[in-house]
C-alpha cells in the first residue's frame, strides 16, 4: 500500500542490500535518490565473479525496476569519499523530489585490511596491510561520509523547521573489531556511534536514528562454503537475501517504528 510521502536517499543502493532497500522503499511510496559508484575491482582469487559483476554495475536496473512498478526514483553517481558530493546528492533530491527526510547509510568501501599482513582471509581473499591509504578509503567512505549525510540531513531539516525524519545506518563487526576487516569495523564502529548520538540530539524534531546489523547476507559473494559455516553457527537462521534487510528498513522508517530509536538492531 503506497501511503507514505516522502523522500529518501539511500547510498550504495545500486546492487545487493542497498538497492533492496530502494527498491522496498519506493513500493511504500517513497521518492527514491539512488547514491552509487561503480568500481571495477582488481583480480582476486577470493571474490566471487558475482560480487565483481555486482559492483561493476550502474544504477540503470535498479531505477528499470522501480519504475516499472510505478515507484518514483533517480540515480547519482559519486565518490562519498569526495566530501562535495555530499551536498550534492540533498540538492539532486529536492530538485527532483522535495526534501530528503529519510537516509539510509548504506554504502562501503569493503576493504579488507589486517595486521597480519600477506596473508588472506578464510575465503581466500587477499589482505592489504593496514595503512594510511586503507584507513583513509574506508574511514572516509563508512564513517566520515556518513557523518556529513547525517550533518546535511540535520542541517537542512532545521533550515525548513521540519519536525519528521528516519535515519537508518547499516553497520557490521562487533564489540571485539573485525579480524581481517580491522578498517571496516572500526569504520562501522564510528557511524554506530554518530548514528547513536543523532538519535538524542534530533529527537526534538521528530527524527529516529537506528543502526541495522544484517545477518550473512547474500549480495553475490556467498559460496558453498559460506553458507556451510552459517549453517554451523548458532548466530544465524541461515543466509539471508537483501529483502529481509529491506523489510526491516522499511519498518523503521514506517509509522509503526515511530518510537524506534537509538538502538544497534541485530539481526538473526
């Protein structure tokens, strides 16, 4: 039922989770902006040919899908880890759409870095040592990035004396870091954090900031021996697909999630 108006902006929402939640929050009626970057990552034995596929891709299928069940949405493409992008992605919104009241952190420069350099990880992927290009790249893309969405959020929402928003930020690891992702997790750690302190400093305009932790989930990188270490692993169901991510996003950001917030929600 498309009952809500609003406008979203979701990042790294051309494939797998993040596209899941674009293309859920346009069937509930929301104006979609699709942030995304298409990279074309080195060769690695570990990296499923999928996954690559995946993040070669532009935005084009995803914008196809929505539109062709009647979802309004467009696409722009930029690297978060370039600060002006961040004001651009607001303006491209309420040029198309109207104000954004609903962000979704999404997006992830996926490095995968350890201090246990030369080494690769249990699928088989390679291991950059952790340096200050590593740091910079996901740091600049996980963290600082999602703090500047979340200050542009806040920033415009007060400029227009708005009084309702939803800011959801996806996030992994755990309290004891991230083994062979150290970067990524200490990343995610921060826009946890920034999305946690969000949650009391815009509660006053009518605004909920939650962070979402999805299980295993299956964006293209999922092989035979993933799923068979899911299944051995009480923490999990099973392997989820990007929609029941979305479902939970969609949740949050719908009148029944109103009194949500502040909250690490874990899933299963």
């Amino acid at each position: 039922m498309k009952t809500l108006q609003h406008v979203a902006l979701v990042t790294g929402a051309n494939h797998g989770i993040g596209a899941a939640i674009a293309e859920r929050l346009a069937a509930d009626g929301i104006a979609v902006v699709i942030s995304f970057l298409a990279i074309d990552e080195p060769d690695d034995p570990g990296i499923p040919g999928t996954l690559a596929e995946n993040h070669r891709r532009d935005a084009s299928a995803v914008l196809s899908r929505i539109t062709a069940e009647g979802g309004r949405a467009i696409a722009v493409s930029g690297d978060l880890a370039d600060a002006a992008i961040i004001p651009a992605l607001f303006h491209a919104a309420e040029k198309a759409f109207g104000p954004v009241d609903v962000l979704v952190n999404n997006a992830t420069a996926s490095l995968r870095d350890s201090f246990r350099a030369g080494e690769t990880d249990w699928m088989g992927r390679l291991l950059s040592p952790v340096t200050a290009d590593t740091f910079d790249r996901q740091f600049g893309v996980d963290a600082r990035a999602g703090a500047l969405l979340i200050a542009e959020f806040a920033g415009r929402l007060q400029a227009r004396g708005g009084d309702w928003g939803r800011i959801v930020s996806l996030t992994s690891g755990g309290e004891r870091g991230f083994p062979q992702e150290v970067s990524y997790g200490a990343a995610k750690a921060a826009i946890v954090n920034y999305t946690q302190s969000a949650s009391l400093e815009l509660s006053r305009f009518n605004v909920t900031a939650n962070a979402l932790h999805p299980p295993v989930t299956d964006t293209g990188w999922v092989t035979d021996a993933v799923r068979t270490a899911v299944a051995g692993n009480d923490a999990f169901f099973d392997v989820a697909e990007p929609h029941e991510v979305a479902d939970v996003v969609a949740f949050l950001v719908s009148p029944a999630g109103r009194r949500v917030t502040g909250n690490v929600i874990r899933m299963g």
